[in-house]
C-alpha cells in the first residue's frame, strides 16, 4: 500500500490534503486557498458579475455504467489474453521451446498480480515522449492507454478526483472493488492533469466552497476517489478509441502537426502521430505551468539577460572563439535560420525556445487553411515557384541543394524556390523564431523604398501572418470549447472534467504600436489583405472611415514644398509621405468571414496605436482603475519602426509596456471560470511575446527588452555587424575622435550627460570660440535636453549663434540656415530630430562638432557631405566626442573593428581619421 499512500499523499486526501486546501478561520469562514483564489474573490466582490455556475451532464448515470460495461469488458478481454498466452507458454514449455519473453510475457503479469505492482513505477521520457509502465502494462488501456498517460503527466490531479467523486455521489454509485483499485491506483497517480488545464490550486477554486469542504472531509473513502477518478479516465480513453463525437476534429488538427490538448476536454488517446514533428508551440506556450521558482526568477528584476551566439543543430560544441561571452555555445536553432543575416550573429538568451526546423510549408506551423489560401494569393511566392519549391522539398527534404537554393535569395522578396510557401529564406526563418513565441529583437529591418500601402514586406509579411494566424488559433479553440460544453449541457456527449481555461481577461490579443498614421495604413492595409478576400462590401466594415481618417494628405501641400519633398532622400519620402499625425488608436475585429474596423478595444483582437495616443488616454483617465484593463490580456506585442519611435518621445512606449497585462479592476462580461490560471496569478506578462523592429539597434530597445519582458519562452535578437560610413564621405575632412575622459577620482561616469556638458564647457568650447571668428561652426546634437544646456549655456556666454531644433517653425528655420551661411551668426544648434523630419541641406558650415553621435549613421555622412573648404584652401575639421555609452552608434559610423579598438584602447583617447 506503499504506493496508494503515495497517490493519496499526492491528490491531497486525509488530513495533509485538507491542511493544504483549506484554511479556517476564526470566524469558520474558508480562507483563499491561493493566490489565484485570492484574486477570483477580490474580483467578485469588486462587482464582477456572478461565475458562471459548474456544470454537470444530464446522462451522467447513463454514461458511468456505459463506462463500468466498457471496463468489465476490457478487464474481461485481458483476462483471456492473459489464459491463452499461459496456455502456450506451458505448451511450448512440454515441447522443450523457450519461452517467449517480453513486456507481456506470463512472468512479468504474474509478478504485477502477486504485489510487484506497488513497487513499480511509471517513467516517460523526456526526449521522446514514449511511456513505460513499470510491473508490466495497464490492463484495459494498450497503446493508446499509454500515449494517455504520456499527456497526462505536467498536471494535478486533485480536481479530477473531487470533480468525478461528486459525480458519482449524486449518481448514487460511488461503490469501487479493493481489486480494482489496486488494478488502477498506478495510473492515476499521472492521469486527469494536463486534461484539466490547471494546477491544484486552480482546481479547487473551480469547485467552489461545496466542493472545498468536500475536498477537506477526512471522513471521504479516499482510496475509492483514486479508483474512481481512474475509471473515469480510462473510460474516456476507450471512447476516444471507439469513436467520439470529436474525433473528426482530432484528426483534422493531427493532419496539421497539431498536438491536441487534453484541457479543451477531449483525449487524444486514439489519434495517429503525424509523420512530421510539429512546429506548432502555441499550446506548448500558453499551457505551460511554470514553477514557483521558475516564476520568481523571471520576475526578478535584479536578472540580467546573458545573450549566447547560437549554433546550428547538431552540430558539435566548437572550441571558444573569443566571442562576446568568451566563445560560450549558445541555443540550439535550425541551421537554415541561423544563416539567414550574413553580416549579422544570431543571439539568444540561455533557456530560450528555438525552432530545431524551418519547414517551408505553413501547415507544419499549425496555419489555419483559410489563412494559408490568402497568403499564397497575396504574399506567396509565384505559384510555379512555390511548386517547384515543394517538388524540390519532397525530393531533398533538408539537403545541402535546398538549403543553398533557399539562402541565395536572402532578403529578395522573390523567387521562392525550395522555400515553398515563403518569398524567402530570411522570411521563413523569421516567421520559424516567431513561430517559437521568444521575444525578439530585429534591428536589421530597411525602410520602405516604395509609398504604395499595399507593397510588399517580407518580414512585415511574415509578423502579420503569425499575428492572424495566434488570433485564428485562440478563436478556434474557444468556439470548440463553446461547442463542446453545449454538447455535454445538452446530454449528447459525457461531460467535461473541467471547464476550460482558454481566455484571458479582455479580447484583444495583439498590440501593434506604430509612430505614424502612414505607417499604420501601410500595415492595416496588408492585414486585412491577408486576412480575409473582399467578397462583398461589408467583408471590411468602417473602410471608407478608415481610409479618410488615415489616407493620403499630400494634397495639403504647396507645389513648391512638394519641389522641396521630391529633392528628399527615398527613404525619407516613403516614412513621411502621406499623413503623418502621431495621434491614434484603432480597434480591428477578427470574424471568420470578414473583419470590423473601429471596433470597440475591449470586443477588438487587434489593437493597432502610437505610444503618444495609449499614453495620453491613460493620463485621461489616470483617476479611474480601469483605465488599462483593455490592455491585461495583450499576447503578442508589436513594435513596427522602434528607431521611428525613439525619434519621438521614448518615455510614451515605457508608460505603454508599464500598463500591460495588470489585472483588471472590472470583469467586463467574461466569464472567470474559464480565465487561465497564469492570468489569475499576475503572471501574464511572462506569456506575452514582444516584437521590436528596427534599422538599427540601440541602448534603449535593449534596455527596454531587459527590464520589461519576461517571456518564459526566451529572448533572441539578432545583431548586425557594421561595416561604418566613412567610405561615404566625399569632401576630405579632419575627423578628430575624441574618448570622454574618465572622472579624477578614477570612478565610471555616472551621469554621462553631466560629464559631457561639463567637457564641453571646459574643453570645447574654448576651443571653437578661439578658432571661430569668421563663423560656419555647426554644433550637432542628438538629445533635445542637451540642445536646451548648450542653448542656455551661450546665450550665458553672449555668443553670436541660432537653434534650429524640431521644435522650430518652417520660417524661423529658413532664417536661421539663411543667417548661418551668410555669416551673420557664428554658430548653428542642430539636432537629429530635425534632421530626421526635414532633412534640412546646412550650407556654410567650415568645421562640425558633434556633441554626440547621431542614432542614424547616415546622418553623419550627409552633413559631412554638405561641408566647405576653409578661405585658404584648408581642410575641414570634424571633432566627435565619444564615451563607453556610446559604443552602439560608433559602432554604426566607423564599424564594429574600430569601435571595439577605440573602446578598449589604453594608449590614447584621441583617434584621427581623414
């Protein structure tokens, strides 16, 4: 009884289980039980609306003795197995054969029968997922016993046994033989978990309080609850092995890799392994139960992330390389990913999920059929290709000849070759690590060449996709937990076990932040091409609105300022051409036929707004609680042109990730009997996947993925390696690098901004008042607040100078390059932001100082490219002033080779180039 101890120990019967259950009062009043049931009675007496009553099947009686039949008559078919093969081995024993041996063979049943069964143990391993029971196999149940068992194993099975004891009590049959518990009590130690969808504690919040006191009754037959909850396991999986009225949606999910879930109330004991491994983690993801610990780690504020250069799979452990962690091996990932960025390193963090496959087929991804079909009629490669991709596929699978013929057309948005359903490599190989749910860092994304919303973007392709393609999967799952729970309401199926935890708080899944409407329509206008086919004119609701509202406003503009715009860069015509408000906030809901624009945020899927827009309605409403509760049940959040972003005011996208994923002060309709567990806890933010997308990396994006993303699935980013800008500089210059000494005391530089102002009022500008009489000398500063500190610091020192900022209206900035060229000031402010918005040509500048290096390298080589010779033929002169914080945009201006000798470099602080 060693190991009936064990059980009862482990479903919480006797005195123990009740000491963890429950706690009394003084008053007699049950205390939580949890954390989970602490905040369920915090909602509910915040005014939530009553949870919805548990319910229970109408023929439960009739399907309990359909269930004891089916078992009589498996134990009955075993039992005659069992005769016959004694029979033989006892024939074969009289002619002098050996007997056969095996995990059915007479001794190994005979041991289990005489008491080795309570010895016996189950072990599933952990690579393959196969199951062995020690002591020999359980009778009733065969393989597809086994592969219950083998799902069945991350969970608590406390619920199922209280749930399925009630039942039988109010059935009036809750009688169980001592042989069949004994039969049973090693199986259920590791069944009815993972169906449940939830721990312990979830499960007796479930139950309620008249369930609770059951659960704490020391008065229960605990050993008959075991057995019982047993029955009721087993029974379910020889049903599914019958035919169930959902196995046709079982092997409809099976046929796309899918794995089903036990907790959406149907066991997969009866479906055929897929030939290929699934790439779908979504269930992986959103129904993993993370430890305590595990929890408390990734909340843990003080964790740095350690990102580790990742190797490709199977191949062997290289000898360091003196890399930026010491040569240490990082994850795992699918060789045809990891060489998708030639002149970038694919990084990641310790513990991160990573695809081990970049199949070429969007059903191996768990990608619903509909979606599939819009994709490949609006982003898909060409339909011979995408066949001569598949034939390929079929006849190499992963050889060397795909895999090269897929890598040549790296960033091409064509040809999709052995890539199958995708344009290009680089395209599969992002939606392969988005498919994972890591967080993910991209600074590797270009700007748009063309102003046409509907062009094509293979890695904003590739984010949509998976965006719809997250929204289609939870949809799917709560209509067939709707429709199985009406079943079993109705008496047409047994009833569920459990109510399935399928729902966060709010509807809306996705947050796309965006800084501009253009930018917005250009996105919106691809999601809902590959979201649904215009059929008829309400397939889009709200399109005419949404195309007034975010449509085109050059029509606004004189001719001779779009003369001005058309002498712009490319990419500066593609990011502000059209409308370039950076107030809105729009709401998209997702049907299977068509889709609603200006949706509701809480009946949205889809909410697409600039940080400006969220930040400003949560100071609107910075008195009401509620003010954030739209945003608790954010999964996947989308940052499109973070370095966009950072030239707006960076502090908004902080204020926006500082809202996510708190727990609501209102309930807002939904029904809290099926919100997941994690939810409940606060935990929501380790679920949630965040998206940054960028041209380039920064200091900010990397802080922000540190501090606020604990995504339990991993972090990877990819890193660019910088080839620099100074091969773009046509005028010869004198370009002085110039290292921001370190502190006196031999200390680090705790303010770098401080220490800067404080260089460049002891060194600097003597320097340019003593060297600039005759004028042309162009300050450069990114940062508006050091454009403020330098402002006041000459207008301090009476110097002859103007500020031309983003701030400043289009005549005051015409003056002021007008007073600039002529001479008549001096000395010109400049900012980054300015240059970034208008792309102003400064004339007359003899000698440039940077205050600090612009976040755009390109910026570096168009001013130095608008520079004049000196009256005597003398060459220009262009001083940069650098620190250790500054190592990401030196990087970008003269590479990374030199920005990591400039960094480390003891000799000098001073660095010439010409």
């Amino acid at each position: 009884m060693g190991l009936a101890a064990a059980l009862k120990r482990k479903l919480g019967g006797g005195s123990d289980g009740q000491a963890k259950r429950t706690c009394v009062a003084a008053n007699g009043s049950a205390a939580p039980a949890s954390a989970s049931e602490a905040v369920r009675q915090r909602l509910a007496n915040g005014g939530f609306a009553a949870l919805a009553a548990s319910y229970s099947s109408k023929n439960t009686r009739t399907a309990l003795r359909k269930q004891r039949k089916a078992e009589a008559a498996a134990r009955q078919a075993e039992q005659e197995r069992q005769r016959k093969e004694a029979e033989e081995a006892a024939r074969r024993e009289w002619l002098g054969l050996p007997v056969r041996s095996g995990a059915g063979s007479d001794s190994e049943e005979e041991e289990a029968e005489a008491g080795a069964g309570s010895a016996a143990t189950l072990h599933v391993a952990a690579a393959g997922g196969e199951e062995e029971l020690g002591g020999g196999q359980k009778p009733g149940g065969g393989a597809a016993y086994s592969r219950l068992l083998g799902s069945l194993q991350s969970g608590g099975g406390a619920f199922a046994s209280a749930l399925q004891q009630r039942q039988r009590e109010q059935a009036g049959d809750s009688d169980a033989s001592e042989s069949e518990q004994e039969e049973d009590e090693l199986g259920s130690e590791e069944e009815g978990e993972e169906e449940l969808g939830s721990g312990e504690e979830g499960e007796d919040q479930l139950l309620g309080s008249d369930e609770d006191a059951e659960l704490g009754s020391g008065s229960e037959d605990e050993e008959a609850a075991a057995v019982e909850e047993e029955e009721e396991v087993e029974a379910a999986a020889e049903d599914a092995e019958d035919g169930s009225s959902s196995e046709d949606e079982e092997a409809a999910e099976q046929q796309q890799g899918r794995r089903q879930h036990l907790s959406e109330g149907v066991a997969d004991a009866g479906a055929v392994a897929p030939t290929a491994a699934p790439e779908d983690h979504y269930l992986e993801h959103f129904d993993c139960q993370l430890s305590e610990e595990r929890a408390a780690a990734l909340l843990d504020e003080s964790r740095r992330t350690r990102y580790l250069d990742c190797r490709a799979a199977g191949a062997a452990a290289a000898a360091p390389s003196g890399g930026s962690q010491g040569g240490e091996q990082g994850p795992a990932v699918a060789g045809d990913v990891l060489r998708q960025w030639p002149h970038a390193a694919l990084q990641a963090a310790e513990d991160t999920r990573l695809p081990q496959a970049a199949p070429s087929d969007l059903a191996a991804y768990g990608v619903k059929e509909r979606l599939i079909g819009r994709w490949r009629e609006v982003a898909g490669p060409p339909p011979g290709a995408a066949a001569n991709g598949a034939a390929s596929a079929s006849a190499g699978g992963s050889g060397k000849g795909s895999r090269k013929s897929c890598s040549k057309d790296v960033g091409s948005s064509s040809g999709g070759g052995a890539c199958g359903d995708f344009v290009s490599g680089q395209q599969r190989a992002l939606f392969a690590l988005l498919s994972c749910y890591p967080d993910l860092l991209l600074p590797c994304r270009p700007y748009p060449a063309s102003k046409d919303p509907g062009a094509a973007d293979p890695q904003l392709d590739a984010v949509l996709l998976h965006m719809l393609s997250h929204c289609a999967k939870a949809a799917d799952r709560i209509k067939k937990n709707n429709d199985r729970l009406r079943s079993a309401a109705g008496g047409d199926t047994p009833a569920l076990d459990a109510v399935p935890k399928d729902q966060g708080f709010t509807r809306a899944k996705v947050l796309v932040l965006l800084p501009t409407r253009n930018l917005a329509l250009r996105l919106v206008t691809r999601l809902l091409a590959l979201a649904v086919k215009e059929t008829r004119t309400d397939t889009i609701q709200n399109k005419q609105r949404f195309l007034e509202e975010f449509g085109d406003a050059d029509d606004e503009l004189t001719e001779r300022e779009r003369a001005a715009v058309a002498r712009k860069p490319a990419e500066h015509q593609a990011l502000f051409g059209g409308n370039t408000d950076d107030h809105f906030r729009l709401g998209i809901k997702l049907t299977r036929g068509a889709v609603k624009l200006f949706a509701d945020f809480f009946d949205s899927d889809i909410i697409v707004a600039s940080p400006l827009a969220l930040a400003t309605r949560l100071a609107e409403m910075a008195g009401d609680d509620s003010a954030a509760d739209f945003l608790s049940s954010v999964e996947i959040l989308v940052a499109e042109r973070a370095d966009v972003l950072l030239m707006q005011n960076w502090a908004h996208v902080v204020t926006v990730f500082e809202a996510l994923n708190r727990i609501p002060r209102d309930g807002h309709g939904v029904d809290m009997m099926r919100v997941r567990d994690w939810a409940l806890g606060g935990r929501a933010s380790l679920y949630r996947q965040t998206i940054l997308l960028s041209s380039f990396p920064s200091a900010e994006m990397n802080a922000l993925l540190g501090r606020t993303c604990r995504n339990h699935a991993g972090k990877v980013r990819v890193w660019p390696t910088h080839r620099g800008v100074l091969g773009q500089i046509i005028p010869q210059a004198r370009q002085v690098f110039e290292r921001l000494p370190a502190p006196a005391d031999g200390g680090a530089l705790v303010t770098d901004p401080d220490a800067r102002f404080e260089h460049f009022k002891r060194a600097l500008w003597p320097r340019i008042k003593e060297a600039g009489a005759g004028g042309g000398t162009l300050i450069y500063l990114p940062s508006y607040f050091d454009y403020v500190r330098v402002r006041n610091f000459l207008r301090e020192e009476m110097a002859s100078f103007l500020g031309l900022c983003e701030y400043t209206d289009r005549s005051d900035a015409a003056r002021a390059r007008s007073y600039f060229f002529d001479r008549r000031k001096q000395v010109l402010l400049y900012t980054e932001r300015a240059q970034f918005y208008n792309r102003h040509r400064i004339r007359g500048a003899k000698s440039i100082l940077f205050y600090q290096l612009p976040e755009h390298p390109q910026f570096y080589a168009e001013v130095l490219n608008l520079l004049e010779e000196g009256e005597a033929g003398e060459t220009p002169t262009v001083t940069v002033v650098f620190s250790k914080v500054d190592a990401l945009r030196l990087e970008r201006v003269v590479g990374s080779a030199r920005a990591t000798k400039m960094l480390k470099s003891k000799k000098t602080g001073t660095f010439l180039f010409c």
